[in-house]
C-alpha cells in the first residue's frame, strides 16, 4: 500500500480497485497463440509510452479531497500486474493540487515529485526510479517496472526558462508544451484559435534538447506540433494520442502531421482511453488495435507504439468530472462507452501480446510495438 512507512490512515478517502473494478477478460487465443503472447510478454522489453500509476477514488466526488491531502497513491499491485517493464508516468495535473484547486501549479508538481518518490523508494521489489535507458535495462534484469517521471503540461513553468532546467535536475525526462489550452509557450488542441509556437516556446525547445528532454505533442494544437516538430533537432513525439482520420476529434491528430513526426523520426503512443477512440457503446482494446493498425500503413511499423494512458479507477468518471477544469468539453462531448474493454487499468497490459498476436503481427513486429520503438527514441533524446 502506498505511503505505508507513514503508518495508518494516511489516505483520507476510499479508493477504487487496482485489480477487479469491473470484470476483467483475457482477448481469447487458441493454446498455442496464448502460450506465444504470453512469452512475449515475458521475454520483450515493454514500455507503455504514457501511463498513469496512481489510484483514484471509488467515489469521483472525493477526488477533491484526494488531491489537496497531498498524498497521490501509487498501484503497486496493479504496476506488478502489468508485467511492465517501463511507463512514462504522469506526475502533477488532477492529482496534484495540494496548493489549488487548479492543476499545473510549480510548488504541486514540486510536492508530487518528491512524495511520490518517496513512496516508490518504499516499494523497491516493484518499482524503481528511472532516468536514462540504462535504468530501463537494469528494470528488466531485476524484475521491477522503471518509472520514468513526465509532464503534460509546460503550464508551471510560466516564463521562466530556468524552471526547465529544475524539472530535469528533479528527474522529469520528458514534458508536453500544451495541455489543450494556450501556455506561454503554445496553443493546445482546443484553443478558439491556432497561433502555434511562441518565441518563448522556441528557446524551451532549445533548452530541452540541450538538457535531453523528450518534447511531447500529445495535447498540443497542429500548428503547434508542426513547428516543435521543425524547429527540434532531436525527435519529438505523440506518447498518447490517435488518428482524426479514424475518430475526429481536436486530440487526435492528422495524416500529414504523423507522417511528419515519422519523417523526423518521432514515434506515435497509441491511447486506450474510453470515448476518445471511437463512439461505440462498447469499446475494446479492438479499437485501440484499429487505430495502431492504421498508423502501422500510414508511417511504418518503426514509428508506432502503445501508450494506454491508462490509470486506476474509472476514468470516464475522472473525465467528466474534470471536463471543465482541464478544457476538456471539446475532446469529451460525449461518453457512450463506461470503459475500453480488455485495457480498462495498467494492469491488463498483457492483453497487448495477445491482440498483437491476434492480429497476425511477427514476434520482431510485436518487439518493435510494445517498446523496441520507444527504446530507440529514449537513446535519441534522454540517452
């Protein structure tokens, strides 16, 4: 349990299952297809591109309360379930709010790094810190899942190009310039308006590449992207997002802006979150399958990989509630599905082999997928 050094009742609200929120299902393989996915799950290096480890509330209305204790909890039952040997994981946004009831405060995200950590450093058998590839590898050889700490949103750092430097120093290895709305540095995908990058977001892109920093464009506006993408000297990329051409929606993105990330040698994290893959009632890891199959045409099997952006709790909740206060009316205007089937927390991430395999994918395919792609780009930028 999270935060368990500190003694009893330390979390002040009742939280969601990690493992067993609704019911689980395995996709269905013949024996000899299941036992293959199974090794491949076992053996590969695998890597969810953008994931959320922390638990919600079982009751949304006490997300409020969650956030300002200060005390984020971490899944290390659902993490050792996934079988991951790495995520990007998301540090401030909605559960990081001790200060304000605003996300992408400097002092939350300050406050979220260091407590979190201190729980992870409590829980050694399962997880690890991480910064570099190196760290990765040693994760594999150990049996442990390496968290690697990111931002969605360059929001906190106002306009003071330093804080970047402070983020790196504290361990954030990649972060987004936009969380759908505008920052001082650029537009995100609902804004009324596309002014792209600013001048200032220029100098940051500069900044993070001299740091080695992954500059992420899951949530930012086309405009924007197109320009990071042009003006980076190292790759850039989407860890979670999915094709418009498949679901049109301001969070997906357009042919020519993932060929373009391709070009430049970026990679493109393919999301499972509900009701932003497709309109369907019911919706599966199928759906997420459907998108990845597109983009494996579109820019090549080197380029895609799988970021569930997953968490631990009902995230179509989570979204409703939080629709407002991060701008996410545009992307959410509607939820017909209550969660993707057979992806519905980290936990489930073997499901990933089997739809793989399912879908008739060579195991050198399935390497490159799962986290072959997002190795190469992590030696590209953070080393």
């Amino acid at each position: 349990m999270s935060y368990e050094y500190l003694g009893v009742n330390v979390i002040p609200v009742k939280l969601a299952k990690e493992i067993g929120r609704i019911e689980e299902k395995i996709v269905p393989l013949n024996p000899q297809d299941e036992e293959r996915a199974n090794r491949l799950h076992e053996e590969l290096i695998t890597i969810d591109f953008h994931m959320h480890t922390t638990i919600y509330p079982e009751n949304v209305q006490d997300l409020e309360l969650l956030s300002r204790s200060g005390r984020p909890p971490q899944a290390f039952e659902g993490i050792k379930r996934s079988g991951l040997t790495a995520c990007l994981n998301g540090f401030g946004g909605s559960m990081a709010r001790r200060s304000s009831p605003a996300p992408w405060q400097f002092q939350d995200l300050i406050w979220d790094l260091g407590i979190r950590y201190a729980d992870n450093d409590h829980h050694p058998e399962t997880v690890m810190r991480a910064y570099s590839v190196k760290d990765i590898l040693d994760a594999k050889k150990n049996g442990r899942t390496a968290l690697l700490p990111i931002i969605e949103n360059a929001q906190m750092i106002e306009n003071d190009l330093d804080r970047v430097d402070v983020l790196y120093g504290l361990g954030v290895r990649s972060m987004g310039l936009s969380y759908n709305s505008r920052t001082t540095l650029a537009d995100g995908c609902t804004e009324r308006r596309d002014g792209g990058l600013s001048a200032f977001g220029l100098k940051v892109i500069e900044r993070m590449n001299r740091l080695g920093m992954l500059i992420d464009l899951s949530h930012s506006s086309d405009l924007t992207s197109k320009e990071v993408i042009e003006a980076s000297k190292v790759p850039c990329c989407f860890t979670h997002a999915f094709a418009r051409r498949k679901f049109d929606n301001p969070r997906g993105k357009p042919d020519d802006l993932m060929k373009l990330m391709a070009d430049r040698g970026g990679v493109i994290g393919v999301s499972a979150v509900p009701n932003l893959i497709s309109k369907k009632p019911v919706q599966t890891i199928f759906d997420v399958m459907d998108h990845l199959d597109y983009l494996v045409k579109l820019v090549g099997i080197e380029y895609v990989a799988i970021g569930t952006d997953c968490n631990f709790g009902d995230h179509v909740a989570i979204n409703k509630h939080m629709g407002a206060m991060m701008d996410m009316k545009k992307v959410f205007p509607e939820f017909p599905a209550p969660y993707t089937d057979y992806i519905e927390n980290p936990g489930q991430w073997p499901n990933f082999c089997r739809a793989l395999v399912s879908r008739g994918y060579s195991n050198e395919e399935i390497k490159k997928i799962v986290g072959g792609n997002v190795l190469r780009i992590l030696r590209q930028t953070i080393g």
